[in-house]
C-alpha cells in the first residue's frame, strides 16, 4: 500500500479490516498486554510498519484502557443441581470470548451482596459484564446500570431495563402445559420455588397462560410456589397425592428430581397413579427407569449468544434490547 493510499488507515478498526483480525488482537499486539500469539502480533505490527500507521495518542490511551476481559456474574449456588446450567452458560461465554480475543473474570455473588461487583467496577478490571441470573428487585441491575459498563443478562428483566437474553421459559411452560390439557389431563398441579427469580416468574405465567387461553383457571388447591426445601417438596407432594392430583408439573430439574424420587419412596406408580412433567430438562432426570416428559433449552446457545451481544455493545455496534431463543417439548413416558 503506497501513497494516499496507506493515509487512509487512520484507525484501529482500518487495520483489523485489512487483516481480518478484531480490533481487540490489534489493540493488543500495538501496546504488548494481554495474551496474543507471536506469530499474529508480528503479522500486525508488520503491517503497521511497512504502511506507516502509528496511532494517535487518543487512540493508544484509548487502546490501552481497554482491558480485553469480560465479567461473568453468577449467584451462589445453593444445590448441586444447579450447576450443569451455570457451568454450560460460563463454558459458553467463555467459549465465544476467548474467539474473540477477550478473557472472562469469574464473580460469585451471595444473595444481594453487591460489593464483589463493586469492586470490580471501581477497579476497572473489565470491559463489559454479563449477569446471568435475575431478581424481580435485581439490585445488581441498578449498580450496572449506574456504572454506565455495558452489561447483558441472561434473563429477563422488570421494566427493559437492561438487553436481555433469555430462553422463552414463559412460551415454553403455556405450551407443555397446553399439551397435557389436551390430552385430557385434569387436576394438573404446579410445583414451584423462589418466585423472585424471575426465570421462576416466566415459567408460573406460562403454566397460567396455558389455561387462559382456554378461558379457565386453575385450581389454586393445587398450585405451590417457594418450594425451597426438601421438606417443603415432601410435604406439597403428600398433600397433592391426598387431593387426587392428576399430574404434577415441577417448575425445574431439581423439583422434579424430589418428585421423582419421594414418588418411587410412596410406591406411587409414574404415569397410572400420578403423570409427572418438568419445565427444565437435565440430565439428572435420566437416573429413572420411566423417562420424564420436560422442556428442553439450548443453555450453551445462551451463554454463546449473550456474550456475543455483549461484545458487540463494546465495540459500540446496535444491538437488540431483547432475544428470546427457542426450546423444545420433549413428550416421554411420565406423561402417557
């Protein structure tokens, strides 16, 4: 490249564009941080040198506070079972990340403690954050929203308040549900736990909906919400027994694991006695003779796709305020 030529590469973004590399890999390879091969960093500064680009000093100042990581945030994790979904979200973003030249910084929270996540913040340590469980009073929503740090949740959020991205756990849980009317299932009971999560939330709207759109309600006997214990389970499971449930429809994997297992303790038989379904399928539900009816989502997809969003917020390209991606109903023997 000669002449008037080479003066048009002016920025960051003209090199990544000559080379087909990200912004991110030039960045890097012109102030030495951060982890990049030598062989691309010398393919980058060969090409800067031999067409005269050197960037200005509000381009390097700008290229040196980046720091190429992104923050993942994931809540406290109370139960074993909890964690296929966490670590095939953090694998995920992970994944896409370090595609594109970023590292991840891993913050646990607990409870609403949000000083882990202040530091963070106040120490500059990332680029971008994504926040992969919601609260109907999210107070880590607020605090990110202040920091003005692009952020993305994995979730959905009161108000549109933040780019979300989320399963549609809300369309998926009317459809399962609609399903098991259809077939003729009466009395179907509903067993959920923390309803200030807001995954929670969307699923109990769903098993709602699902009755809506036939002009009914269901029996509200037969609804438990806040189940957050074992002995809450064992206990909701007695009584529904008691009032001739017809089918018990568990909010999540681990619900439906205590179903499950309380059920075979009883004697009950799956699906003559008592039909039972989950709204999450993982592979805890696979240690049971009789196969368990469930919802099945793409929780390597979402991590994939909210930190993808997320980079694209730091490069300053437009981005949708929500993405809602697709599931699927798995029909098996629970429910026949």
């Amino acid at each position: 490249m000669k002449g008037g030529e080479a003066e048009r590469v002016k920025t960051i973004q003209d090199v990544a564009r000559e080379l087909g590399v990200s912004t991110s890999t030039v960045s890097r390879s012109i102030s030495g941080k951060g982890r990049i091969g030598k062989d691309t960093r010398e393919r980058v500064m060969r090409y800067i040198n031999e067409n005269g680009y050197y960037p200005n000093a509000a381009a390097q100042s700008l290229a040196q506070s980046k720091t190429n990581n992104i923050g993942l945030i994931l809540p406290e994790v109370d139960t074993l079972v909890d964690m296929p979904f966490f670590h095939s979200c953090m694998y995920a973003v992970e994944e896409m990340a370090q595609a594109n030249d970023y590292d991840i910084l891993v913050v646990i929270t607990s409870g609403k403690d949000t000083r882990p996540l202040e530091r963070l913040i106040n120490n500059r340590k990332v680029d971008g954050m994504v926040l992969t469980r919601t609260y109907e009073d999210d107070c880590f929503v607020p605090l990110l929203k202040e920091s003005r740090i692009p952020f993305v949740t994995i979730g959905q959020v009161k108000g549109g308040e933040a780019v979300q991205v989320d399963s549609d756990n809300t369309g998926a849980c009317m459809e399962l549900t609609s399903v098991l009317l259809s077939k003729k299932v009466g009395r179907i009971a509903y067993l959920g736990g923390n309803m200030e999560q807001m995954v929670n939330q969307c699923r109990y709207e769903g098993y709602l909906g699902a009755y809506g759109q036939l002009g009914k309600k269901p029996d509200g006997k037969l609804v438990y919400r806040n189940l957050n214990s074992k002995t809450m389970i064992e206990k909701a499971v007695e009584e529904l027994l008691e009032k001739k449930a017809e089918c018990m429809l568990c909010q999540d994997d681990f619900i439906c694991d205590e179903v499950l297992h309380l059920l075979a303790e009883k004697g009950v038989n799956i699906p003559e006695d008592v039909k039972v379904a989950s709204c999450h399928y993982s592979r805890i539900l696979d240690n049971y003779p009789i196969t368990v009816t469930s919802l099945k989502f793409d929780i390597m997809q979402l991590g994939r796709t909210a930190c993808k969003i997320l980079l694209d917020m730091i490069d300053g390209k437009e981005v949708p305020e929500k993405t809602l991606l697709d599931y699927e109903v798995i029909l098996k023997e629970s429910t026949k």
